[in-house]
C-alpha cells in the first residue's frame, strides 16, 4: 500500500495548460475516484501518476518519494486500461502472468500467483480459453488480474467500465470494491460516470478545466457541494438552478418563485438558487409551472415542468403520482435544504452571527 501526494502537478503541451496546479492527497489503502467531464484532464492526471507523460511543474510523491523521474515499472504501480488489450495468442493464465515472466519470476511462482488471481476473480474455470472466447466482463477481469498479479501498491484504473453494458457494470463495480476490500492496496480510478464515484469512491475527487474544484467523501459532497459545478455534477438529476436575487432575506426568483429563506444573507442581485429534485414538491393548487414530462419508473417518478420564462425543473417523487403532462403547477421549495451561489458560481454561505463572533473571540 502506498500514500499519493500531488503538489502543485501542472501538464502543459505548448502554450495550451491542461492540468492546472493540482493538490491531492490519498492515504493508504484507500479508493480515490477522479470524476469531471470529457477534457478536464482526469486521464492526462493519471498518466503522470503512471509515469507515462511528463510533469511540466510540481511533485509527485508515492510512499513519501517524489517519483517525478521515477521511470513507470520502478513506480510499485499496475494500471487498468478503458481498452482490456489482451494478447489474443496467449491463453488467460499466460495474459494474468505475462508481466511476472518479464520480471523472470520463477516459472511456479508465477503459477501459484495466477491461481490466487483466478480464484479471486473466478477466473479458474477460463484459465486455457483465449480472449475472443471471453465475454467482455471476462475480459476486463483479466485485464485487473494482469494487474493484481505483480501485487502493487498503487492501481490506476482509467476509465475501465466504460466499454461494458449496464448490467455488467454494476456487477463490475460490486467486484472492484470487493477486490479493493480482500487487496488492500491504494486504487486511483478515473471516470466521466458520477454514479460509480459515487458507489465506489472512499473519496472523490472533482476535476473541473484541469482544476481540483472539490475533495471529499461521496455525501458530503453531495450534501455540501463548494460550488455550482460539483452541485450540479454530483446527483442525478442534477441540481435544479433558478435564477433570481436576494432582498431582504427572500429569494426572488425570476420565474416568479420566491423563497422564504431560513438563515439571513447579504442582499445580491446575482445569484442562482440550488434546490435537488428531491426537495421540491408539487403544489396543486398554483398554476406558474407546466408539467412537460412525465417519467414513470415504479419506485420514482420524475415529473418535469417549465415556466412561462423557459426556466425549467424536475422533481422527483416517491412512487407513482396523479400528475399528467399539460397540466398546471405550482412548486414548494423546502428552503432548509437550499444552496446559493452568487455570479461566478461559489457558493454563498449564510452572514456570520455577530453576536457569536463576539463571544467566540472573547
């Protein structure tokens, strides 16, 4: 096992900046999930952990060693690519054991470590077939056994469930935490999917343009999001965002929908309010919003409704409702669970209590 400290990690090609002064710190043992859309520079992050592109600037640290000229196959890492990349000609047993044979492990060395692999991915009864005649959830678990096998104290895994169907995803997911319980080693996994990070993570980490914009466990940034990015990016659906301003501690939305707020605030003329799918309600007896969708999924229904202003929002209910599409509205905003953000997308936390201040300071 092995603790990770990134420090200032820059990446620049030319004069384009992809990975933006990154801080990270992950203890051992623990599954780190890097998460943020297409071209934030998640998988460039992993690759100069891999040692497989060149840090412009920073330090990084395995087990307390800056390795920034450490060469790859002298990191203590395995990784786990999108793409399985089997060698078709080998057997699983010869693709499990391929790396320990270039390491010239001794030849039952390398049998007995295969085997433990197998076993731990209920491989054993596929060990002779060949890659073509594997089903892709096969595949990948030869592909983290290939891995597993050298013992590592670091597995990166970039983006390894992508290629799969549903279903086997999350059979995939239940595996990999299984697999990190039983090996203990330190996982750094990267995806675009915020419900694996979600499912998985011991901690996320939110990358944003090539900037770290939150760290922390799963919930809590689900519950506390820093900013509008994380807010919207972790949940789904995302966040509902209505635009307005705050006077006298109300929200006044632009989409006629005023909010009662439970802590006291600055006045802004800027702001968008936060509100999850889950906390709001429908109020049969308004008419602001049209309901324009609505998804029926048996334990939830989604309904989707749109004011005049083209400002739209999804709630989610419990079960089934009588709600019908073309129908007429109004929303109750549970005000206790808000979140504000001002022009530039920071959060904007409730004014101090002054009097407490004083106290505290005394």
């Amino acid at each position: 096992m092995s603790q990770i400290e990134l420090i200032n990690i820059k990446k620049q090609f030319e004069n384009t900046e992809i990975v933006k002064g990154v801080d990270i710190h992950i203890e051992k043992g623990e599954f780190a999930v890097i998460v943020g859309p297409s071209g934030c520079g998640k998988s460039t992050l992993l690759r100069m952990i891999a040692g497989l592109e060149d840090i412009s600037s920073g330090e990084l640290k395995i087990g307390g060693q800056v390795v920034n000229h450490v060469s790859p196959d002298k990191r203590g890492i395995a990784m786990v690519f999108q793409s399985y990349a089997l060698y078709p000609h080998m057997t699983v047993a010869e693709n499990i054991g391929f790396a320990l044979s270039l390491q010239k492990v001794d030849k039952q060395e390398i049998k007995q470590r295969v085997k433990e692999a197998a076993e731990m991915l209920e491989l054993t009864a596929l060990l002779k077939r060949k890659p073509a005649e594997l089903s892709g959830g096969q595949r990948q678990r030869v592909a983290i056994g290939r891995a597993i096998v050298k013992r590592p104290q670091l597995i990166l895994f970039d983006e390894p469930l992508s290629n799969l169907d549903a279903k086997l995803r999350v059979q995939m997911r239940a595996e990999l935490m299984r697999l990190h319980r039983e090996f203990g080693s330190t996982v750094i996994y990267v995806t675009h999917d915020q419900v694996e990070a979600m499912t998985m993570a011991q901690k996320i980490i939110v990358l944003n343009q090539g900037k770290v914009a939150q760290v922390g466990k799963p919930m809590a940034l689900y519950q506390q999001p820093d900013n509008q990015f994380v807010a919207q990016f972790i949940g789904i659906p995302k966040m509902n965002l209505l635009p307005g301003a705050i006077k006298d501690n109300r929200f006044l939305g632009e989409c006629n929908q005023d909010v009662s707020l439970t802590q006291t605030y600055h006045n802004a003329t800027l702001v968008n309010l936060g509100i999850r799918p889950e906390h709001v309600n429908i109020d049969h007896q308004g008419n602001e919003w049209n309901v324009i969708l609505v998804e029926r999924l048996g334990v939830e229904t989604f309904i989707h409704v749109k004011a005049n202003n083209a400002q739209q929002v999804v709630v989610r209910l419990e079960g089934n409702t009588d709600v019908a599409e073309g129908q007429r509205v109004g929303l109750i905003i549970n005000p206790e669970v808000c979140f504000l953000f001002d022009e530039n997308g920071e959060r904007i936390h409730p004014k101090l209590d002054v009097l407490n201040v004083v106290q505290n300071s005394a």
